[in-house]
C-alpha cells in the first residue's frame, strides 16, 4: 500500500511538473548566445500560470518576476544592472507553483551593448553577400580570437506571417541568436549571416571599448519606413514583442524609394514612435542613419516613380534635415561609397564604420571625430568669390571630391 501511494504521490508530482512545464516560459527572445544589455535596469520576462511564483538568477543576483495586470507575462527586473562581460554565463528562470518547481536556462550569455539595426536592402546585406569581397572580416578573427564574446546577432524573421496586421505584444516572429563560427576556416565563414552594416558597426565599437556587442536586425528588401511605423509590419511582429527590452540604441539604413518630404515626415515619425514604445527619452534612445552613398545616373535625374523629388539627392536631404531637427538623431555621409551601377553598393565597411564613429563621439563620449562636415553659410566676398561656411563636426579641416575646387 505504502508503495502503491508513493507511486501515486511520484505520478501526481510528474504530472504537475509537466503541466507547469508546459505553461512556463522565457519570452522567444530570451535564448542560448545572447547578448544582454550592460549598466540599465535589465528586464527578463516570460510566461507562467496564474499563482505561480517565479525568479531570475544570472551573475550571482536574483530578480523576482512580477506578473503584469490581467496577464500571464511576468518580468523580473534587475535595477542595478550589469557591467559589460565577456564571460560566457547562465540565466536561470524559476517557477514553482501547484507542487511542482521547473528551471528554465540560457547558455553562453554574455553583457554588453544591444543595438537594433533596421532598414532595407542595404542593411539586410549580408557581409558574404554573394559576390561581394569579404572586407577583412577574417583578420577581425585572426586578431581578436575570442571574437565569439564579442559580436552577436539575431535576425528577426521576415517570412509571409510578417504581414499580420496585429500588433504581437509578446510572440516574437522567427530570430535565433547566433555568434560567428569557430575559426578563420570554419564552415559557415565567420559572420556570413550577418548585416555587413551591422558588422563593421560592432566591429569598430568593440574594437574601441572591448564589450559585446548584440545586433537585433530587422530588416528587408524594398520595405518603406511606414513599415516600421505604428501599425507597421515590423513595428507589429519586431517591435512591440520587445517593448520590454533594455538596449542602447537604434541604427537606420533606409529610404532609397522615398522623396525628401517622405523621408522627413516618416522617419521624424518612426524615431519618436520607437521611443514612445520602449518609454525612452531623446537622450535615452540614440537614433543612427546612413545617409545614402552616390548612384549612376539617379542622383542626376527626377525619381523614377515620377514624384518631382529629385531622386537619391532628395533622400540625402531628407536624412539630412531629420538629424538637425531631431534630439540626438545622427547621420554617417557615405556619399564617397557608393557605385554607379549598383543601387547596392557592395563595400559595408565604411557606412558601418561611419555609423560607429558617430555612436562612439555621440552615445559613448569618445574623443573621436564622428560627424562629416556639414553646410551652414555662404557669403560673397569682395573679389566676387563666394566663400562656404561648415561645421566641422570635430574634425580640423576636409579636402573636396572634385580636384578642381579649393578648401582653405
């Protein structure tokens, strides 16, 4: 008898632990290889039953969840946050409820800087993208050999169910957090999954201030900023799933079939739409954009679409009246590194490189030069000459483009 209740006992506590395995989760972004965010309140949130209690432990510290109003979504919140590590470390998530305790992990996590990288084609591009040069991503490997510590990525999904009009408050559509492969030889080659923008982006700030680096790229082909508006595709199935999400900034690369009034009206709308989601403040939520590099013919001609805009020119302007109008809103002019048969120019190395100059000048106060020089006036001078005034941006002084014009 003793046994035949022991053995009931022992079914009862399996079957409780399973139910309560089923309904107790991390959130989908919560996986193996990530990167936390450093020196933020960090939030880790999840789903349990209701009645449950359930804890956070990672780095020697433990959060308790809290359940939110009316929800299944619990989130434990380490306020104090965590200093930048390269060491490979666990997070463990607890439930117990209904007799029964069930542990969820994530391995190999790692704390630094999470940068969400957005836009179309030429941020999508991968950095192995088919005929394009590998821009010396593997002496990055050969010089930094714990290069697995240092960069990471998730790709957020991109297949037809991005189309769902909802807003998804907690399913994540698709991404799996990856670091590179191990070795200068390794199949696949080290980082041939991710954005070249994004590479060069965390490659240089890495290189600066020896954090991780985590990309969160959201990104596709052709895809207009309204896209990543309220109501948006990727604002719905990107966006508002990591509404919770502690990271340090956003960069932009997008708006190459959009004229100058467009980009201005969407992008202005797009930055304070994103801080009001994450309940950040100008200061609090950095914003990056790429500024567009020159294109053949287009830069001389009116839109090919037929709005009296002038082509990629009216794009630079857009961009360009965006970051002097909006708090903390910076662009990397990459004119110089464009090819004129190729709206997708294949060299990534210096608009991520630009983008991470700027970051490092702008987010991290680093004594580098980070903003190109930009137009302020223009005066006629007595001998009939019209002499141009810029700001430097940092730097002490540029050449021209064009052999035949003169700087002083």
């Amino acid at each position: 008898m003793r046994f035949v209740q022991g053995l009931c006992a022992l079914l009862v506590a399996v079957v409780a632990e399973a139910g309560l395995g089923a309904d107790f989760e991390l959130a989908p972004y919560f996986q193996d290889h990530m990167v936390l965010q450093r020196d933020q309140p960090l939030r880790i949130w999840g789903k349990a039953p209701a009645g449950s209690s359930v804890s956070v432990s990672f780095g020697g510290r433990t959060a308790q969840g809290v359940f939110e109003s009316g929800s299944d979504v619990w989130v434990a919140t380490f306020e104090a946050g965590f200093a930048a590590s390269k060491e490979s470390r666990t997070l463990t998530a607890t439930c117990t409820g209904g007799g029964a305790t069930v542990t969820r992990r994530i391995e190999d996590a790692v704390v630094g800087d999470v940068w969400i990288a957005a836009g179309q084609s030429n941020m999508s591009y991968s950095l192995y993208n088919p005929g394009g040069p590998t821009y010396d991503a593997l002496s990055f490997v050969a010089e930094f050999p714990d290069q697995q510590q240092t960069i990471r990525t998730i790709m957020l999904g991109t297949e037809n169910g991005l189309r769902k009009p909802e807003a998804q408050d907690y399913d994540l559509l698709g991404g799996v957090w990856q670091r590179p492969a191990n070795g200068v030889n390794a199949k696949p080659l080290p980082f041939n999954f991710m954005s070249g923008v994004a590479y060069h982006f965390a490659r240089k700030v890495t290189q600066e201030l020896d954090v991780p680096i985590g990309i969160v790229e959201t990104a596709l082909n052709a895809m207009p900023a309204s896209m990543w508006k309220v109501g948006g595709a990727f604002y719905n199935n990107h966006l508002v799933p990591l509404h919770r999400l502690s990271f340090r900034g956003a960069l932009w690369y997008q708006g190459e079939n959009q004229p100058c009034e467009a980009i201005v009206r969407d992008l202005t709308a797009v930055i304070g739409q994103w801080r009001e989601l994450f309940s950040r403040t100008a200061a609090e939520l950095p914003f990056y954009a790429v500024q567009f590099p020159g294109y053949g013919g287009w830069d001389m001609t009116d839109d090919p679409s037929g709005d009296s805009d002038p082509g990629m020119r009216g794009t630079r302007e857009g961009i360009a009246r965006v970051a002097a109008t909006v708090e903390n809103a910076h662009m990397a002019v990459v004119w110089d590194c464009g090819d004129d048969d190729n709206i997708h120019p294949l060299e990534k190395y210096h608009p991520g490189r630009r983008l991470a100059l700027s970051a490092l000048r702008h987010t991290y106060g680093c004594d580098v030069v980070g903003d190109s020089p930009v137009w302020q006036t223009v005066e006629t001078t007595a001998d009939g000459k019209l002499r141009l005034g810029f700001d430097m941006g940092g730097s002490k002084g540029f050449v021209t483009a064009v052999k035949d014009w003169q700087s002083n």
